[in-house]
C-alpha cells in the first residue's frame, strides 16, 4: 500500500505539526505524525522516503528538551529539520544552540545562497516567516549555511549526510513559496511518488484493518456524525458483517436525529445497525444537574453503560472501531506524553475492565476535510458528508442549566429553526456550525398587547477550519431578523433572541 515510502513528520510538540503533514498530504505523499520520541522500529516500518523534525516549543539545552533517537539522522533516508528541528540537530551533531538575543517572530527577509536543492530556482531574497527564541550560533562540522536572515542562520545543511534545516516555516501561509520547499523536499531530495489518494488510502486502510482484526468480530458506536460513518463503512468493508454496530438514541439529538440517522445508516449505507432508545434512562441520570462537567461525566457514564450492555448482546466482539480523527489525538501523539485526552464521549477508556477491546481507529492520521474526502468516495450520501460535526453529549451541552424534556423540546424547536434558516440562505456548507443554545435567562418583553416574561435563545454561528480556533460568522441581517423572527414567534416561551459574537480562543464553540 502506499502509505510506504511516504513522510514520517516527528512531532516535537510545534503548534504546525499537523500543518506539516496536511501540507506533504496535499502532494499526493502520505504523511504520518509519531510523537518524536518514537522507536527507530516504529519509523522503519512505515519505510518513509524521508523525515521531517517538527518546531516546538523547548530549547534544546533544557534538561527536559524533547528529543527523537540520533540514528533518525542515519536511517539512510533525507532529514528536514523546520525550526526546533533544526535546533535540535544543530545541538545533537555537535553544533551550538543560544537563546537569541533578537528573537525572530513574524516577517522577515530569508537571503539565499550556496545553491541549496531545497531552494532550487528561487530568488536571492524570500519573504518567511518565524516563530523562534532560541538560534544557532555554530553549525556542526560538514555544515554549510543556505540562507540567512539579518539576525540569524536560517538554513543549513550537509547534503552528503541528506540532512537539511530551515529555521522558519516553509508549512505556513505566510512564507513565500513555502509549499515549493516542501515540495523539493519530499520529490527532488526523498524522490518520494505522489501516489497517495482517496482511493489508495481507502484500499490500503482496508487491507490494514483486515490484517489486524483476522477473522475477528469488531463493533462500533455510531454517533450519527460523518467520522464514525466513514470509520464502520470502511470496517465493514474489510470484514463485512462481522461488524455490528450500535447507534443510540441519547434523547439529547437534534430534531428527527434519532429516526433520519437510522434509516440512513440502514437503507443507504447498507449497515448492520442497532438501533438502541435509551432517551429515559439519561435523562433519568441527568436529573438536577446543571454542572457542565458533570453533565458530560454522567452522560459518558451512561453511554459507555449502554454500550457495554449492547456490546454484550451482540457477543464475542474484540475490536472496538472508532472514528477518531487526528485533531482528537493530538494531546495523546504529542511530546508531553499519552495524556489521551480523547474527548469525553469518544473516549471509551472507561470501558468495564471484563470488555477489553483493540482498538480499531482508521481516520487517526487525517482531518475533517480529509475525512470528507474519503467519504465521498465511499458514497456516502451528501447529507451526512456536510453535516456539521455535533458533541457527544448532544443539546444537554447547549441547555445551560437543568436538562429536563420541557427543555429540549424548546431547544429542539429554536435549533432546527436555525438549521433550516441556514440553509435556506445557502450557509449550511460555508459554515463549520450553526446552532441554537438554550439559556437559563428570562427577560421581559411584549408580545400582543401583553407583557412577557420569557427565556433567551442564542445563536452560535462559526467558521473554522478544525475547531481548533473559531470565528464567529458575520451573517448577513435579514438571516438573523428572520430567524429571530420565527423563534421569538413559532417557539413557545422564547421571547428574546441574542447573537454570539465570541470566537475561540477565548471562547469555545459549545457554550458548556
Ligand atoms: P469546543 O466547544 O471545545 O468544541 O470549542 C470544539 C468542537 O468539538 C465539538 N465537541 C465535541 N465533540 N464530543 C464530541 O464528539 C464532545 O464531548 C464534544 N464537545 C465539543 C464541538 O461541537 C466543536 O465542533
């Protein structure tokens, strides 16, 4: 499969990793992201065409500096080091590294020189970009500089050992040419094939997951969402109907969630799915708690219950599939070690210790968009392919207070009210979410000639590009007036309609 003779990025904790990656991705090169401190074992068996030390945040003098195995730089295959990888090789051959006494930040002026492969028919001079305290002061001997900035080196390398460093961010938007470098690293140096697609990943990841689950049975939580769909479709590819899956009805999905999911996933995607309602018994566990924290504990708590329980019926499964995505595991991958900070509801750790499952978790290495992508070449229909992405603990985390069935009734009725304004506007798929949120807040008002006194709905509208960071949507007015409009009117007990203006950081975009 072709996920050989890709590009192993060596994550040192550097905020664009997987911008990294994404980047190589986009040449048709698979790219997979280890926490740097990965076994030499681990890095052979992917057979990469070359390796990329991300940045990070550490000095590489710390005595807690995070640091990958030196015979990386011996596997025989090219090396780039971005920004800590550079400082990091610098420092491990022999070189000196310094904290700066002009730190690089933002813009500045890259000047070229020595004819490097990776600036291959560039100009002198290139606009980049830098995110560095620390730099170098002594290369290691076979050296020499490719470029300079007016503070610092900014390139280097020793061709003979295949080892070349950039100090900026050749991944980042605001680096002139920067995808050009990556691409003379990954074809001119590594040689690598552009060979990686939708359809490679998909015939590669099927015969992964059939290596791996043998003649075993597996089972996976559907969440209605597009991830854990593309995740079973591809299961369930590898080993047919020794995939059950389970779907269920929390009590807390969105209007006709519970009933449209199901016969999607039934009828159009011909999985093997059971259906389980379970509305009463998390509302049950959900009774007098307005803790937000809490509320997620008790309905992961649930959820898990009810798995196992189904996980039980179904019998004999040993493998647990999981549509978990790359942004999800990022803590987990990074330099700080397994913290598997999965959120809560994909997070199956709290399983019962007499269910132990192997975790099957084919999306792991891709984002959303990727996800996508993949989806669509497994058919799947448009409608879950643009779905927007929705929380495990569902409306309970968008009804600030008690989550009662009086409740999420109004919520559900505001909610879709939005949803269908969206759409009607043609903004579903040009905005990450859009949804309603139920505040615990009345206000007075006046509606006929009487007064009111009624609860607030919020609208939360974003874009984002991984949730990672968030804006708020800029909508235009006569979207709003007409959703304020018909929630104030066709909504029983709404009165008042507010907009969230707040982006993330420092907001989030679930309100609890
Ligand atoms: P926040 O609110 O942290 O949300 O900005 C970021 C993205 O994650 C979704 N989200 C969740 N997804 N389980 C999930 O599967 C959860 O517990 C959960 N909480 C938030 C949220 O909708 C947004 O897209």
């Amino acid at each position: 499969m072709n996920e050989r003779g890709g590009i192993v990025v060596l994550d040192f904790g550097g905020q664009y990793t997987q911008l990294i990656a994404r980047r190589i991705r986009e040449q048709q090169v698979f790219s997979a992201i280890l926490p740097c401190w990965a076994a030499l074992e681990e890095i052979r068996k992917l057979e990469p065409a070359g390796v990329v030390l991300s940045g990070g945040p550490s000095s590489v003098y710390d005595p807690q500096a995070p640091a990958c195995d030196p015979a990386v730089l011996g596997l025989g295959v090219p090396v780039l080091g971005i920004c800590y990888g550079l400082q990091w090789i610098a420092h491990t051959l022999g070189g000196q590294v310094r904290r700066a006494e002009r730190p690089e930040y933002g813009r500045a002026e890259l000047k070229i020189q020595n004819g490097s492969e990776l600036f291959r028919g560039f100009p002198r001079q290139l606009k980049i970009w830098n995110s560095h305290g620390d730099h170098v002061l002594a290369l290691p001997a076979g050296f020499r500089i490719t470029g300079q900035t007016n503070n610092a080196v900014s390139a280097a390398e020793d061709p003979a050992r295949k080892i070349y460093a950039v100090q900026f961010h050749p991944e980042v938007q605001h680096t002139d040419r920067g995808t050009e470098i990556l691409q003379n690293f990954i074809f001119r140096i590594c040689g690598a094939q552009p060979n990686w697609s939708g359809a490679s990943f998909i015939s590669g990841t099927v015969e992964a997951i059939r290596r791996q689950v043998g003649e075993g049975r597996a089972i996976c939580a559907l969440s209605g969402g597009v991830d854990s769909a593309v995740a079973a479709l591809l299961v369930h590819r590898a080993i047919g109907d020794r995939l059950s899956n389970v779907f269920v009805d929390t009590g807390l999905l969105r209007k006709n969630e519970y009933q449209q999911t199901l016969e999607l996933l039934r009828e159009r995607l011909g999985l093997n799915v059971l259906g389980v309602p379970a509305a009463e018994r998390f509302l049950a566990r959900l009774k007098g708690v307005t803790d937000p924290e809490e509320k997620r504990k008790r309905i992961g708590a649930e959820f898990i219950g009810v798995f196992a329980e189904k996980a039980r019926e179904l019998g004999g499964a040993r493998f647990l599939v999981q549509g978990t995505l790359y942004p999800d595991v990022i803590e987990s991958v990074s330099v700080r070690g397994p913290s598997a900070t999965i959120k809560t509801h994909h997070n199956v750790g709290g399983l019962p210790a007499d269910m132990p499952f192997t975790l099957v978790e084919p999306l792991r290495d891709l984002f959303k968009d990727e996800v996508r992508r993949i989806g669509r070449e497994l058919d799947l229909p448009e409608e879950m392919l643009t779905k927007h992405p929705f929380p495990g603990p569902g409306l309970a985390v968008r009804l600030l207070g008690e989550v009662t069935p009086e409740r999420l009734a109004t919520l559900r009725e505001a909610d879709a009210i939005v949803v269908e304004e969206i759409r009607r506007a043609g903004l579903y798929e040009k905005v990450w979410q859009a949804f309603a949120v139920l505040l615990p807040v009345r206000s007075v008002g006046v509606m006929g000639d009487e007064r009111s006194y009624g609860f607030t709905v919020a609208v939360r509208v974003v874009e984002s590009e991984d949730a990672m960071t968030a804006d708020w949507s800029r909508l235009p007015a006569d979207v709003l007036e007409r959703i304020s409009t018909r929630v104030v009117s066709e909504v029983v007990g709404i009165n008042r309609v507010i907009y969230d203006i707040s982006s993330k950081p420092p907001s989030t975009i679930e309100w609890e």
